[in-house]
C-alpha cells in the first residue's frame, strides 16, 4: 500500500449549501502554507523547524509522501467552479514548485484541473449492473498524461428494476458486500486493467470497520476485539485474487466466438516470454461458459493454473462471525495439440488463468 496525503482546500463541508462556504482566494495563502508545514513536518530534515518538531515527538527519521491530493471530492455540491479557478492551482503550484517529485491529485475524478504531471482521484459508488455497464468507461482514455486513480470504489446496494438505477442515497445500503456486487467490481477492475497505461491504481472502499463503532457500510475488512470473528469480505476475495496476480504488460485480444464482451469480460497480460495471466468474470450468464484460450507461442502440453472464486449465489455474503462463503479451488490445465487451454467457468466466477 501507498499512503496518499489529503489536504484541506478551503471548501466547508457545512452541507451542500448554494454557494458553498469557500476560503476566498485571498485569503487562502495561511491554508497553503500550513499544507507546506505539514509537508516539511513529515519529511523535512531535523534541522527544518517542522522536522525539528518531528524529531522532538520522538520520529526522528522522515517518512516518503509520492502522493499528495489537494480536498476531497470537490466534484459534489458546487464547489468545482472555484476549484478550477483558483484553489487546485494554488495548493498545487505551491506543492509542486517545493517538492517537484510529489505527484499532485485533483479530487474531483475529472480533468478540469490540472498542473504539470499532476493526476486525479475517481471515486464510484454504484449497484452491481451499473459498475458491468461502465467496465469499458476507461476504454480510449485521451488524457493518459494525467492519470486516473480509482481511490474509491464499491457495490453498495442491490439491483433494483428498471435496470441501471443509480443509488439512492436516501435508502439503506448493503451491509456487507454481495458476491454479485463483488463479481461487478471484478469486471469494474477488469476494465480499468485494459488500459492501465491511465490508471494510476485502485481502493476499495472503507477498509477497515470496526464493527462496535462505524459509519458506513459495506467495508473491506470488519474486525473487533474477537480476532476470530474477523470479516474478510467478498470483494476482499476478489482483491486478493487479482492484486496477487499482476503482470507487466496487457496484450492485445482478438475474441473468435462472438463479437461482443459479456456475459464473459476479461483482460489479459505478460510479464515475459511463455508467462501470461488471463483474468475473467461471468456475470449474469444463463449457462456454463466454455472457455478455449490460446496464448501465442505457447506450446502443446504446456500446463496452466486456474484459480476460481464462486459462492452459493449472488447475494451470498461475508457477516461478522459467520462461515466464509467464498469457494476457491486451484486446478492445472495442459494445453491441447493446438495449444488451446480450454476450462468452463459458472455463472458469477471469477478466475485468473496463468502460464
């Protein structure tokens, strides 16, 4: 994990008022250097009067920030107009010009503020179908110069009829994730892999929830005093899996059964020669999906891992000390005289397939 440091911008959170209430720009200069003294606080040297002070409470060692995001969701509301006008250029250009190597984030998950090199945070709260129905958003990303970090996103409430209707921030959320919501967040992830050249990474998100005292649902990992209780939820399965999975480079793919993605979505990739990984997700599929994979260059009895995560059915759930209800199971696959890797996958499977 990468820490990334948020810092107030002089937007009140006083509610969604019209106007919002705003530091003006003249008098944002005091908020933008206490964001250089906490700067310099974290990582100045000791003989800095921050890195002094650091050193006094006992951490005489500075830590690294790579990354540094300038509010917090400055999209919501209506405080974006002066946010492009003049509160991101001026935590920005202050950052930037002291600590050149700091990688500047917007927080408004767009491209209508930007400095040199400097990238965004986009954060999604969805149901399941909208999450499919967005998997290729990131497809053709003109502004790979300024890239994308997904820093928050989750499934946080069921499918509802008409399909595609957004969240209802007035009804209950989901208290844990759901293995469809999980399986959606796995072509989610799928997608945002095809075009990782604009992706600066991903977070689900919360992480953490204490399960005696929280504020959100769902959460990645809820936890109490009773270790043995601890949640590790569905998608924390489907993290894990693809997060353990990495490779250095997408390939292109060229599909021969049918001239669409779904109910089968996938990316695949290398990290050298004969090494490939294949990631998929079924969603939504009315049978067993047959799956004939073949990897240029890799040869008749050349043998594969598969690895596959399913549960009883999609609205199964990870609760706070219950049974984990995520399946795994490991298999070996050898390459027919073709080179052809062939398997099947069950409706709401997640797999990575790996040479």
């Amino acid at each position: 994990m990468e820490p990334i440091l948020a810092i107030w911008d002089g937007l009140y959170l006083n509610g969604y008022a019209n106007p919002p209430d705003l530091i003006s720009q003249a008098d944002l200069e005091p908020y933008v250097q206490d964001t250089l003294n906490e700067l310099e606080f974290i990582m100045g040297p000791v003989s800095s009067t921050y890195g002094a002070l650091r050193a006094k409470l006992g951490y005489p060692q500075p830590w690294t920030i790579k990354y540094v995001e300038i509010g917090n969701e400055d999209n919501i509301g209506y405080p974006e107009p002066s946010y492009v006008a003049y509160r991101y250029a001026a935590f920005a250009n202050a950052i930037q010009a002291k600590y050149p190597d700091i990688t500047v984030m917007s927080s408004t998950g767009d491209f209508e503020a930007v400095s040199p090199g400097s990238a965004t945070d986009y954060h999604n709260y969805n149901r399941p179908d909208i999450f499919v129905s967005i998997w290729d958003r990131w497809d053709n990303l003109a502004e790979a110069e300024h890239l994308t970090l997904i820093g928050e996103f989750a499934s946080i409430q069921g499918n509802v009829l008409p399909i595609g209707t957004p969240v209802d921030w007035s009804a209950p959320r989901v208290p844990w994730p759901t293995w469809v919501g999980s399986v959606a967040e796995a072509i989610f992830e799928i997608g945002a892999e095809r075009n990782s050249y604009g992706i600066l990474g991903m977070s689900y998100a919360p992480t953490l929830q204490n399960v005696n005292n929280y504020q959100w649902t769902p959460d990645l990992i809820s936890f109490s005093a009773d270790n043995s209780a601890d949640v590790l939820s569905t998608s924390y399965h489907v993290i894990q899996l693809f997060s353990n999975s990495r490779y250095t480079s997408t390939v292109p793919t060229t599909i021969t059964s049918n001239d669409t993605y779904g109910p089968n979505y996938w990316v695949a990739g290398t990290s050298g020669p004969g090494k490939f990984t294949l990631k998929a997700a079924v969603y939504n599929a009315t049978e067993t999906q047959a799956y004939n994979v073949k990897f240029d260059g890799l040869a008749t009895g050349a043998k594969a891992t598969l690895t596959v995560l399913n549960a009883p059915d999609g609205l199964s759930n990870n609760v706070y000390g219950g049974p984990d209800i995520v399946s795994k199971t490991v298999s070996t696959i050898i390459a027919g005289s073709d080179g052809v890797l062939a398997f099947e996958l069950e409706n709401y499977a997640v797999a990575v397939l790996t040479t």
